[in-house]
C-alpha cells in the first residue's frame, strides 16, 4: 500500500471512529434528558388525573369525571385507556374510558381518591400509558440529533480526505523524489541535490540527504585526489631515482674528475628525492594516525621564539633561491604547552605553503599576537604571505585531506604536494587545544592563523 493510500485510509478510519464516540456520547446524553421529560409528563398526567377524580367526588359528577379524562386523553395522547369505579355505601358502579390497543407497550398506574366528607365514598380510577406514545418525542429528537451527526460527519469527512490527500501527496511527491535522488547517487552521481525549503521533518530529511550526497562527492573526491597524489608522488621521486643510478654508475666509471662531480650532483639529486618520499610517506602515516584519533601530542612548557628561528633558519637557503626572505616578526618569547615536534612540522608546513606560492617580489612573514580567550592566555601565530592567494571556493575546503587549489597547478615550479599539509596542521593545532583559520583572495595573499595556549 503506498504512503498516500495508508494516509488516506487512516485519516478516514480516525474521523470515523471519533464521529462514533462523538454521536454515542451525544445519544447518550438525549436519552437521559429524554427519560426525565418522560418520567415529568408521567407524573404531570397521573397528577391530572387525581385531579380530575378529586373534583368529581366534590361535584359528586361521575359523567363531569369522564368528560374531563376524555379531554386528558386529547391532551395527553400516551394516556390509552381508563377504567373508573366509584364506590358509594358498600355498592361498585364502573366505568371504562377506551381499550388498551392490541401490541402496545402499555404499563397500567392506579389512582385511589376517598371522599374526605363521607367514608363510604371513594373513586378508584386505573390508567394505561402507552409507552411508545409517551416516548415518541425523545425518539424524534434522537433521529433528528442523528441527521445533524451524519451531516456534520460527512462534511469532515470529505474535508479531511481532501487535506489527507493534500498531505500525502506532497509527502509521497518528496519521498518519490529522495528515492530518485538515492537511485542516482547508488549509480554514482554523486553531489546530486535536491531543492526543497521546509522546517518540518522532510524539510531536515532533505537537508541531510543533501549533505551526505554532499559529503559523498567530497569523499570520492578525496579518494581519486588519493590514488593520483599516491601514484604521482611514488613514481616521480622513484623513476627519478631509477634514472640517476646508471647515470651515477656510468660517471664512477670513468677517471675523468669533472666526471666524479657529475656523479655527487646526481647522488644529491637523489637524496632530495628519497627526501620527498621520505616526507610523502611520513604524511600519510600521519592522516592514518588523524583518521584513526591516534595522533598524540605531549604537551610541555616550550620557549616559542627559539623554534621559529630554527625553522626560518631551515628554509633560509630555498628561500634566498627564491628570491625571497622569512622575516621574522615575533613579539617576545612566551612559553607555550607545546609538542615541540608537531608545532615546528606546523611551522615547516606553512613556510612551505607560504614559499611554494609567493613570487620573488613578494613577503613572508611569520608574526604572533598574545590574547586572552576561554579564561586563559593564548598565543596567535600567523605565518603570512604576500603570494598569489587562493579563490573562495578553495578556501572553504581548505583544510580537508587531498585538496589543492587551482593555485597549484597554475603556477607552482616543481613538485606540487599532496594536499595533506594544512590537514595535518589542523589536527595538530587542535589536538594542541588551539584553532586554525585562514584568510586569503586571489593576487592578496595568504594568512594562517593558528593558536597555542601559553604556559602560566
Ligand atoms: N600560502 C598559500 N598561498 C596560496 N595558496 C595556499 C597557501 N597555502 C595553502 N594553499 C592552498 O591550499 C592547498 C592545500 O595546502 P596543503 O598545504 O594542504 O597542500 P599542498 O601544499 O598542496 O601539498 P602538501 O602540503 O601536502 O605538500 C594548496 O594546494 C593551495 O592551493
Ligand atoms: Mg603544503
């Protein structure tokens, strides 16, 4: 049964039991009243007719007693029959008024009035009340509240179903729709969305469908990013590798000196080479170690100002090559809760960044600015560049494994990375209890802001 059909049927199924209990506490309700104005009417009858009988004993009128039970009769039509007898000095003279009809529900009552002036005087008059006649208007108003009920319910009725009908189908229309959508990322379209704007519960099942169909896209992303990074930084450090060894064997062989020098050229080339590997493998240990929450910093009292110098004072020969210098702008020494390792890999990492895409005209710079924040001291550290920046779109996925700007292959000279270096940093500065942030625009620069907590 489909979602529409089953919304439709239970909505009609609820109406249907609520009018049910709706009309027979309703029913009920008419019956007691209509039982009381019965038993008033019974009682308002029986009363005229001991009236009647009084009167007649005082006017000593049996015929006045029989006229006025037949105007009862008119006026009170569940009043059937009548049978009178009157008794005077030991002697019986009956009456009748009427018979009872043959098939009614007719429950007979007794009147006894004694002369209060003479003893021996006395009318006894017994009655019939036709039941039916008496309940009659009870009955009436029953069949009519009835009517009303069945009116009022088929009314909600048809108004239900029609809105029923409304909800269901913009229901079933969203459902067939995700369906779809999930149809389509299941075939591999991945990043596939679907626009729809609620509050309610389908609105947010949307909303996450289109994240994970989102997160889907990033991920399978991520993993062909993987598998050519993988494959691009394995085979150029090896092929190379593989090239300079007969090249090396073939000078070695030879007397010649300037031969010799070719060879230790060679033999550098290479160990940069196995340094590249070296760091491409010690990267993807490290999102191994992220991936899996097992990337542990110890964190000790640490002079920071020492470790900046030092790495600036590695990538002093590769920048003066660029063209470029790593100016040095820290603001004192503040000690920081530090792993002295992991925060100089995040230092390397940004320089690097910073190196890899500033032309020889432009700046790097590494700066830190003391706050207080969370009830403690913090220590922001900003490493920035005056290069060519990075357009929005790169900037918002910047910190995710494997993902590189158009910045990369447009206009970075020699190896290109991996996209593992800023994700590394995050981990790092967050295991640190710090946070990282960045700001950039095309041809503006670049600034990495990352925080360490100072050591009180
Ligand atoms: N200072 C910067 N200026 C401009 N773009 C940057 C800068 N730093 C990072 N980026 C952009 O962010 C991307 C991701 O940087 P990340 O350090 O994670 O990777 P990578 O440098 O490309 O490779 P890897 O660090 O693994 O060798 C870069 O590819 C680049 O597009
Ligand atoms: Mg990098």
């Amino acid at each position: 049964m489909t979602i529409r059909a089953k919304l439709i049927v239970q909505t009609v199924l609820l109406q249907i039991a609520s009018l049910l209990l709706l009309s027979y506490g309703s029913i009920l309700v008419e019956r007691q009243l209509g039982e009381k104005q019965s038993q008033r009417a019974e009682g308002l009858l029986k009363e005229a007719v001991a009236h009647a009988a009084t009167d007649a004993l005082i006017q000593r009128d049996q015929v006045q007693l029989l006229s006025y039970l037949n105007f009862l009769k008119v006026q009170y039509p569940a009043l059937s029959y009548a049978h009178v007898v009157w008794r005077r000095g030991g002697k019986t003279f009956p009456q009748e008024l009427g018979e009872p009809e043959t098939g009614a529900r007719v429950l007979e009552d007794r009147v006894f009035v004694p002369d209060p002036s003479q003893a021996d005087r006395s009318v006894e008059i017994s009655f019939g009340v036709d039941q039916d006649v008496l309940r009659s208007p009870m009955r009436e108003s029953e069949h009519r509240m009835i009517r009303v009920l069945l009116m009022v319910g088929a009314v909600t009725a048809l108004v239900g179903l029609a809105l029923a009908a409304l909800v269901a189908g913009s229901l079933a229309s969203t459902l067939g729709a995700l369906g779809v959508m999930a149809g389509q990322i299941s075939e591999g379209r991945l990043g596939v969305r679907l626009e729809w704007e609620s509050d309610d519960e389908v609105g947010k099942l949307v909303r996450v469908f289109n994240v994970m169909s989102e997160r889907l896209a990033e991920l399978d992303l991520a993993k062909k990013n993987f598998v050519s990074s993988v494959t691009h930084e394995l085979r150029s450090p090896l092929g190379a590798v593989e090239s300079f060894v007969p090249l090396i064997r073939e000078k070695l062989a030879s007397p010649d000196t300037a031969a010799q020098a070719t060879a230790r050229e060679y033999l550098d080339r290479i160990q940069v080479n196995v340094q590249r590997l070296n760091r491409f493998i010690t990267d993807l240990l490290d999102v191994a170690k992220i991936e899996q929450g097992k990337m542990e910093c110890v964190l000790r009292p640490v002079e920071f100002a020492p470790v900046v110098s030092e790495v600036i004072q590695f990538f002093e020969p590769k920048a003066r090559a660029q063209g470029l210098q790593v100016e040095n702008r820290v603001d004192g020494a503040p000690l920081v809760l530090a792993d002295t390792d992991r925060v100089r890999q995040v230092l390397v990492n940004l320089i690097a960044n910073a190196l890899k895409f500033t032309p020889a005209s432009g700046r790097v710079w590494i700066s830190t600015e003391q706050v207080r924040e969370r009830g403690r001291r913090w220590l922001y550290i900003t490493v920035g560049d005056s290069g060519r920046g990075m357009e929005a779109s790169d900037l918002a996925r910047l910190f995710k494994p494997f993902s590189q700007g158009r910045n990369v292959s447009e206009g970075v000279a020699g190896p290109k990375g991996t996209g593992l270096g800023l994700y590394i940093v995050k981990a790092i500065v967050e295991q640190h209890g710090g946070r990282v942030e960045a700001a950039s625009a095309p041809g503006q620069g670049t600034r990495i802001t990352f925080s360490l907590q100072a050591a009180e």
